[in-house]
C-alpha cells in the first residue's frame, strides 16, 4: 500500500520523518536528504509519516522521492514507530521534517556503525533562532548540555529524535519505541539501547532545526527541559549552578 520505488538492492539506510501539517518546512528537510554526498540515493530510502495531515504534506513527499506512510494515532511516538516498522534497512536514522540535516549525514552515521558494537549514533542539534541574545544562549547551553549528558552517563548518551540513528536488530531486540511517550520518547530509547551495545556521538554531525517550538511555547519549553533534566540526571554541585545559571539568563531573556 505504501508508493515504495522499485530498487533492486536494498537500501543501507531508511531515513524516517514523523510529519503533521508539514507542507511549509518539509521541502526543504527533503531537498537536504535527497542532496547527501558520498551516498548514492539508490542506497537510502527516505519515509515521511503523514500523522493525520490536513494539509499537502503527503502529496509534497512523493513528489520529492519519499515513501509515505500513514499512522492515524496522533502524536510523534506513534508516527516515528510507524515509519520504524516499515523501513527496509538494516540501519533507521531519524529527523524532524522541520529539521536540516548536513549533507554528509547519512555518510558520517554508516561509518560510524562499521563499529559493530555500536547500535546508535546520535550528534547535536542546533536551533534556527530569531532574536540573537536568545539564539546565543541557547545554541551555547545545548553543546554544553551534550557535554554533561557524556560526561554523566559515559555510553548511555542521550539520543535526540532529530539527530539519531539505530541498528534496526539493537531496536527490535529491546522492543522499539515506546510509542505513547509524546515528549522524551528520544531519552527513553536512549536508556534501553545503551544497555545492549555502544551509542556513537558525533559531535561535528550537526541537524539544524527550526525554532518553531520556542515561538509556540516560548522559552518556557528550554526552561522546563533543563529542569527536567536536573530532576532526572542529578547532576553534581558545580554543573547544577552552571545550568541554573543558564535558566537564568533563558529568563532575563523573555523581560
């Protein structure tokens, strides 16, 4: 049922977009995916999950090469597992469809699983952000939190859903996503894979995504992530103050 091209060799690589009313930033996801060096784009398929779109988000996909899927549960854990259980290769990466990845990507995230021990690869994600100070706090405070996660959790690094990859085996084996997590599915995927092989980072692999989210919810989603994530890891004295510190200045931010 799914507009699958006709391709002899399997593909190395499946690409999934989970995807609701997308039609204004996918082109652009899609032309960065179709535009990978080094790969030829007969070894990679690129899956676009329509997640109940009203809109020509479907329509946009095929006309640029994807494979289109549909996945009527709402919510973004629904739509990448739905991409996940269709993908054809043995490796599945994963991206936002209003995200921009490099055009080395695909190729960086193979060499890294010709480790066979490796079964993620993560890398950084960075936030198109309009107002400069906000843009500079951020994209400093992110690089910085990546830091702290590896340095924490040694090999469980946490993976971001707009930046990641998995060894299709590793995945099935710890029985997928979590699928009715609609916020940190990423982090929860992270914990589970991490305890049956390696997670690579690749800290020059970086997906540029847009700053839809702070416009929706402002800077408050920032503010209750790092919250969040003190909660969660229990950070020592010193790495507290310096995220607290960034709290603060996310805030003097929005007066």
């Amino acid at each position: 049922s799914h507009n699958r091209p006709m391709s002899s060799t399997a593909p190395l690589i499946s690409v999934v977009i989970p995807a609701k009313n997308e039609e204004q930033s996918l082109p652009a996801a899609l032309d960065a995916l179709n535009s990978q060096v080094g790969l030829d784009r007969t070894l990679y398929e690129v899956i676009v999950v329509d997640n109940n779109c009203t809109d020509r988000t479907a329509e946009i996909a095929k006309s640029l090469g994807a494979i289109v899927v549909k996945e009527p549960k709402p919510g973004i854990g629904h739509a990448r597992a739905a991409g996940f259980a269709i993908a054809k290769a043995p490796l599945i990466a994963t991206t936002d469809a209003d995200s921009i990845a490099p055009e080395s990507w695909l190729n960086d995230i193979l060499a890294a699983f010709n480790d066979p021990k490796v079964v993620a690869v993560g890398g950084p994600v960075t936030y198109d952000i309009s107002g400069e100070v906000l843009h500079a706090v951020v994209n400093r405070s992110i690089p910085y939190l990546h830091e702290i996660d590896r340095l924490i959790h040694a090999d469980a690094y946490h993976l971001i859903g707009a930046n990641m990859a998995v060894r299709k085996t590793a995945f099935d084996h710890i029985g997928g996503w979590h699928a009715e997590l609609s916020l940190g599915e990423d982090m929860d995927l992270s914990h589970r894979i991490a305890k049956v092989g390696k997670i690579a980072f690749l800290p020059d692999n970086r997906v540029k995504t847009s700053d839809r989210r702070f416009q929706t919810v402002g800077p408050q989603q920032l503010i209750i992530y790092l919250g969040n994530y003190i909660e969660l890891t229990k950070p020592g004295d010193a790495v507290r103050k310096q995220l607290e510190s960034f709290i603060e200045r996310i805030r003097n931010q929005e007066k």
